[in-house]
C-alpha cells in the first residue's frame, strides 16, 4: 500500500457498523479501505432480529441460539417475562459473526488493513488523509505509521470514536463509559429448575 494511495472511502472499525459499511459500498462499485484493529472480542450479548438477519444476508449458522421470550430481573429480583416481536432473535457469538462480517467486506472488493487508527489531516487538495499504524500479525511494523487518501471517512469505531474527536464532533470526547465483563459459559448438563435455553434473560444487577 502506497502512501498516495486514494479511495473512495475509509471505514475506521470492522465491526457490525463498518463491515457492513464496507460491504454495501464496494457492492455499489466504490473503492473503499476496511480498517480494523485485531485480536478483541467486544463484550455484547449478540442479539439480532429477524428483519435485520433477513435484510443483511446473515447465514443460519451463524445463529448459536433463537430466543422466543425474555425474562427481566429488576435488582430486587422482580420478574417479568415478555415476547419477542416477529417470534425471535437470533444470537451469535461475536468473534465469529465479525470476522465472517470482515470477509464478506472483501469479497465484495473492500480492501482490509489491520491497524490502528492515528489521525485524520488533510493534504494541500483539502482532501482527507487517514493516518494509522499498520500491524502484521498484531505487531507493529517497528511503529512506522502510514497514510491513505479518503474522499470520505466513516467512524465506525465506537461510542468513544477516535474518528469523531478528530473530526471535531460536539460531544464526542465528553461520552460517557462503563466497564463491562464477557464470559461465555457452557449450561451444565443438569439443567437447574426453571432453565429455558429459548428464553434470554437480562439482569439488571449493576
């Protein structure tokens, strides 16, 4: 990748958001650079409806679990159990449904770099330029940054985006955070009492 080299568009963040990005617009002929750090797993319970699993092609098997109902424990332990709209949701184990939303980025003719995101300057055209550390295989390429040209600049990297605070987005370096815990566990195989493997529940516990 040359440093002059100029695309339609820069995706920063190869989640959801901006796979799917990458994805419709190099379908519709655009030149476009995938951008992504490596090797995190965001913590996310992996739900998905049915209208957006029809809508954006997502393969049955890629659904770990169907949830038909949802069960919502209040702090003092209240129940109440509600129905899903449209029958169901579909969960998926995050690492998976990425990645798998990664490649179908480019097969579709996005080009995918593995890095992280530095800054965003323009050149002396008042065109965007993108600056970023390559990695190979998760390592820095002895901290050499790179830079590409982008006549426009999607940030897809998260409530805290990089790409917003440099862009000078209000707000976006006063956004709020939580710390947050992900473990995937496998049900024992004497299930306890009152255990519905289609039902998700959702404990408000913090």
């Amino acid at each position: 990748m040359a440093q002059t080299d100029t695309y339609d568009v820069v995706v920063v963040g190869g989640g959801p958001a901006g796979a799917t990005a990458a994805h419709e617009l190099a379908r519709q002929g655009c030149t476009v650079l995938l951008l992504d750090r490596a090797g995190r797993v965001k913590p996310c319970g992996g739900a998905i409806p049915p209208r957006l699993i029809k809508d954006f092609g997502i393969p049955e098997h890629l659904l770990v679990a169907r949830a038909t109902s949802a069960r919502m424990v209040s702090p003092r332990n209240r129940r109440v159990d509600i129905p899903i709209e449209d029958g169901f949701v579909g969960l998926v184990n995050r690492e998976d449904f990425d990645e798998w939303l990664r490649v179908r980025a480019t097969e579709a003719g996005a080009v995918r770099q593995t890095g992280s995101f530095e800054r965003l300057s323009r050149d002396a055209d008042g065109v965007s330029v993108v600056h970023f550390c390559p990695r190979r295989t998760q390592e820095r390429v002895g901290g050499t940054a790179a830079s590409v040209r982008a006549r426009c600049v999607i940030g897809a990297d998260g409530a805290r985006s990089g790409v917003a605070r440099q862009a000078g987005v209000p707000g976006a370096d006063k956004t709020e955070y939580v710390f947050a815990y992900h473990e995937i566990v496998r049900a024992p195989k004497i299930l306890p009492e009152g255990y519905d493997g289609t039902r998700c529940d959702v404990f408000y516990q913090g």
